[in-house]
C-alpha cells in the first residue's frame, strides 16, 4: 500500500525555462518549506550554482502531498542539470524516476535541450507530463506551443498544464497529474536488494555517502551491503531521506529514494551507476549501469604552488566522487611542473571544476587550453590517442590525423540561418539538413569537429543570434582532417603548455592571431621578449613585448599613498595566476588565448 503511494518523478527543461522555480513552488505547496524557510531556488544548493543560475549536482527531495482523491501520496522530486554537458548526469537521475515533468517556455516554445531531455526521458521509459511555463509573460502563446510540443515531440499535450512557476500558477494541477499518471514502482521488497546509486559525496564525518533508488528489496541500518561492481562489503550507519531536511530512517524499500553511508572512507568505492546489495542474499544480476560518459575535453591543471601538488590530487578525487565524468592523470610540463591531465564532459564542465578546485578547496592554479583527443596515426602505422597538444609526434612521423565530429542541431528563428550557417562554415562545418519547426522557427544540423564546439562555438550562436538559438550535440565519431601542431616559443625558448592543433590552412591566421594576442597578455619585463608561432621549425608569426621602461609606481608621483598602495595591491592580486616559465612571467589568460578566434 505505502508502494503504490509512491511517485518518482525529475524535472527536466531547457536552460532557463523555469525548471528550479517549479521546484521551488512544488516544495512550497506540499509543505516542505514555507515561503518563508525558502531562500529562493532550494535545490539548487551551491554557490557556484546559484551565481551561475544552472543546476549541476543532483538532488532529490521527500515530499508529502494529499491529493484530491483524498489520499496521501509520497513524492520524490529528483533533480537534474540543465545543460548540453550534463546530459550523462540527467541521464543518471532520470534512470532513478518513473515520471518526468516537462517544462517548456511558453514564450519560447521547444529548444535543442528541450529535445535533447525528452530523449533521455524516453530511454528511461519515463511517462512525460508536458507543461507550459510563464504564461503571465505577455509573450506566452500556450496555443502554439502546445501544438509545437505535439508536432515536434509527439507527445499529446491536450492536457499540459499552463503554468505560471513564477506566479504559482497550476502547481496543484501538475501535482494531480503526477499522482494520476504517473506509475508507482513496481518491485519486490521481499527480493534481494537491488538499490542504484545514482549520486554520491564526502561527508567529513560520515564518510561516502551515496544517494540509492531501491529498485528491488530491503536494507535497514547494521545490514551487512555489498558493492556489486567491485564485490566490496561495508555495514549500513546511516539511511536517511530528504524532506529537505534530512530524516533518518531504519530502512528504505522498493521505491524509496534516500542516502545510505557506512563509513565508506575510499572515494572510489562508491561509484555512481554502481548496484548495491545485500551479503547475505545478493543480487544475481546488477541494474542496468549507466552508459559511462567519456570527457570529451582535456585541459591540464597546474598548482601555482608547486607545494599545493598533493592538495589538488585530493581535490580532484574528492570532486571525482560525485561526478564520475571527471577524469584525471599526473602529467608533467617542462613549462608549468608536476600537474593533472583532467578530462571533462565540456566547456562548463571544465570551468565548474575550475571554480570549485579554487573556492572550496583554496588551490590556485593554472590551466592549459582545453583540446579533444586526437587520433593519430604514425608512419610506424601506430595509432596513438593523444589528448595534449604537446605530445603529438613530430609531422614527419604523422601518417594522417583524424579528430572527432558531432552532429550539432542549432534551433532557431528564421532571421538568423544566415548567420548560423556563415558560423558553422567558418569552423569547418557540413551542411547536413534543415527543417521548419512551425513557420518562424527552423532546426538546422551541421556536422562540425567537436574542437571547433569546444572553443567559443557556443558564445559566438548566442552573440549572432542574440542569444535566441539554442545548441545541443552528439558525438558521431572520428573523421580525417588536415591538422597540425603549433608551437609558441617564447624568448626562444618552446613553452610545450602553449602548443595546440590546428587546421593546416588556418594555422597562419590563427598564429598571428595568437602571437598578437600574448603580446598583450604577458606583462612587460626589463628586456625584450620575441614571441613566436611555429609549425614544426617553420616560424609562421611573430611579435615582441617591448622591454619595460617606467617604474609602475612612477605613473602615481605626486599622487597620495593610498592610491599607491591600491595599485600595489591589484598588482599581487593579478600575480597570483602567473607562472614562471623560463625567465618570462606569464599569466593565466595567456594559456586560454588559443581560445579566442579574433
Ligand atoms: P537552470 O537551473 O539554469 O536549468 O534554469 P531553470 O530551468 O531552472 O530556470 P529557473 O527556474 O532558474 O528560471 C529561469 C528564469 O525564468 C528565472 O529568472 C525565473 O525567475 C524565470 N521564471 C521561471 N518561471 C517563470 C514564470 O512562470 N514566469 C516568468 N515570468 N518567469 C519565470
């Protein structure tokens, strides 16, 4: 009976479209916060999140709702991300509902990530209960957008609720149709256990602690569980739900959504995707794991503080625990010292990581140009992946390099195909296909390599479209492609952090681009600096940082000391992300610069 009360359910939307808002207003209506408890957008619980306004780590809420039938129903409200390189960890939640409320801008109507979810949804086998959000924008056409939602996605959408997450408007509507249609779980309690761990994280005094969806079974507290991935036995501490606030428990069943420690110290005994069960009486088979998600994008991370090596390896493997994408490696530069190869899901990816490392765990660091993995085949006919610039082998013992593609599908208005398609020719994109979603708005796919993406493909969409297009793409594999290396020497000298890959007929382009562009970044010495691009030993562009005059301080004579120290004090503030490399100092934008086209 408590079995069939229960409903499994995420979230999922577009960026934007009001996903945590419509949290927020369903957390208020079942009494889990009072408006006054709730800061504003509750599960959205980091800092970094906030500020970024996208949901990144995975939540999942208890909630009690009596319906109008009369009866109560317990919900759980799972969490997930938004964005185009969070797919893998939507993909984990969504494996932990039955159901999915699919928000859509009513304004708006369907976007690429709009899309890109339902998908995800359907492989989970979710039921899909639409709903049109901000109908009180002056902009919204619930008619239109409902009749998109059925052209476009399928889905009938005669009785999507309009939705107003902002006003709370129809939040009582859509927690009926949660309780009507989706299904509860089906499962044993009396079977062997069979929990999926579908999130994970450090707790300084519990140790790992995992968040489980119990598929099958039953495990109580002092139950001896077992990894099934890695055949690891512990004793269960602690269970508990969220309601947010954290309830502890005796036991969790078939359908319960809760966390589990047990005093798990070693991050990698937990793995997210991972079957618990029990010792006792296992599991003969685990639950379907997720796909694992390969990053996509590499960069290395350098401690600025060579002391800081050891602080950042765990850092790394504290954050790994919750976000299996992470992928990390020692590597060494000549330039930068003893440092980490880390591969991400994506740009954002990337950049959270970055954030993280240096709010919450207080490392400064340097990081290198993100670059995807090359194929490279040698002469020898080796083929070697490489994933750093740097370690491509000389051209001479290149036979061919092939790097990957995605298939992009860029929604938007129609005023902007023309720009979109001069975007995607000028990096190196194929024409694949175009189709009209409704008359104003068209879905255009291109086949691009995924380096060109991974660069400012998605800022420059936005700025030529102002910020209406929107982006999702998939990984189709690896296609030959004229590409070379370039080396940037500074003071003749080759910085082996600074060389990336380049398409042959635009490596002179993008050299001058580059040169010009470090010009600007490193700061002035007492001597002259020749900075240099070169293709094998084949200098392609040039430029010099002229040697340093005046004093900093000399510009403020006569000036009061106050302003003097201000000056001083920007100017450590600035030094902390600079590196030594040889006799030139150089800053951390220097080693992103690769990224910027213009
Ligand atoms: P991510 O967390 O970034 O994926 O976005 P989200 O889909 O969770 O969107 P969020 O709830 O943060 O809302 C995005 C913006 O839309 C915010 O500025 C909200 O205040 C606004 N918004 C959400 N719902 C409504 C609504 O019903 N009406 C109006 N006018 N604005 C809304």
């Amino acid at each position: 009976k408590r079995q069939k009360s229960i409903r499994n359910f995420s979230i999922i939307a577009h960026i934007d479209h009001g996903k945590s808002t419509l949290a927020d207003r369903i957390l208020e209506k079942t009494g889990a916060l009072t408006s006054r408890e709730m800061k504003d957008q509750t599960l959205d619980a980091m800092d970094l999140e906030r500020e970024r306004g996208i949901t990144i780590k995975l939540n999942a809420v208890q909630l009690k709702y009596t319906a109008k039938d009369g009866e109560d129903y317990i919900l759980h409200l799972i969490d997930t991300p938004g964005h185009v390189d969070f797919t893998y960890e939507v993909s984990r939640s969504l494996a932990a509902c039955e159901g999915a409320v699919l928000v859509v801008d009513a304004a708006q109507g369907i976007e690429a990530q709009t899309l890109a979810n339902v998908y995800l949804a359907l492989d989970n086998d979710l039921e899909i209960l639409p709903i049109i959000n901000k109908i009180d924008l002056p902009s919204a056409d619930v008619e239109r957008v409902r009749q998109e939602i059925e052209d476009v996605i399928g889905l009938d959408a005669s009785e999507a609720v309009p939705t107003s997450a902002k006003a709370g408007i129809g939040i009582e509507e859509i927690l009926e149709q949660i309780v009507e249609k989706v299904p509860a779980p089906t499962g044993d309690p009396s079977a062997p256990l069979e929990a999926l761990i579908f999130d994970s994280y450090y707790d300084a005094y519990r140790g790992v602690v995992a968040s489980i969806r119990i598929v099958n079974g039953t495990v109580k507290v002092g139950d001896k569980i077992r990894m099934m991935s890695t055949g690891k036995d512990f004793e269960v501490l602690e269970l508990a739900v969220a309601t947010p606030k954290p309830l502890r428990q005796q036991e969790l069943t078939v359908g319960d959504v809760g966390t589990l420690s047990a005093s798990i110290k070693t991050v990698g005994d937990v793995r997210v995707g991972d079957t618990i069960t029990l010792a006792k009486q296992p599991a003969t088979e685990a639950l379907p794991g997720y796909r694992k998600m390969n990053p996509m994008v590499y960069c290395g991370l350098y401690p600025i503080d060579a002391a800081k090596y050891n602080d950042l390896r765990e850092a790394l493997e504290k954050l790994q625990l919750s976000d299996a994408a992470l992928e990390f490696e020692p590597e060494t530069s000549q330039a930068l010292g003893f440092g980490f190869r880390c591969g991400f899901l994506g740009m954002l990816h990337m950049e959270i990581i970055q954030e993280r490392i240096e709010r919450e765990f207080n490392i400064d660091m340097i990081t290198t140009a993100p670059s995807v993995i090359y194929h490279v085949t040698t002469t020898a006919g080796e083929v070697l992946h490489v994933d750093n610039p740097s370690k491509m082998p000389d051209q001479q013992k290149v036979e061919f390099i092939e790097e990957p593609f995605v298939k992009a599908a860029v929604m938007t208005p129609n005023d902007y195909v023309g720009a979109i398609m001069e975007l995607c020719q000028k990096k190196r994109g194929t024409f694949v296909d175009m189709q009209y979603i409704d008359t104003t708005r068209v879905k255009i796919t291109y086949e691009l390599p995924l380096s060109e993406i991974v660069y400012d493909f998605f800022d420059q969409l936005k700025s030529s479209t102002k910020g209406y297009a929107s982006l999702d793409y998939e990984l189709i594999g690896y296609q030959q492609s004229r590409l070379v290396k370039m080396d940037i020497l500074l003071n003749n000298e080759n910085v082996d952090a600074l060389s990336f890959i380049v398409h042959r007929d635009f490596a002179y382009e993008r050299g001058k681009v580059i040169v010009d562009k470090l010009k600007e970044l490193i700061p002035r010495m007492q001597f002259e600096v020749p900075i240099q691009a070169a293709v094998g030993t084949k200098i392609v562009a040039r430029s010099t940082i002229k040697a340093l005059r005046k004093n900093v301080l000399a510009k403020c004579y006569g000036g009061d000391i106050s302003r003097k120290r201000k000056l001083l004090e920007k100017q450590k503030e600035g030094k902390k992300r600079m590196k030594m490399v040889g006799s030139v100092e150089v800053p951390q934008e220097a080693f992103m610069s690769v990224l910027s086209m213009d």
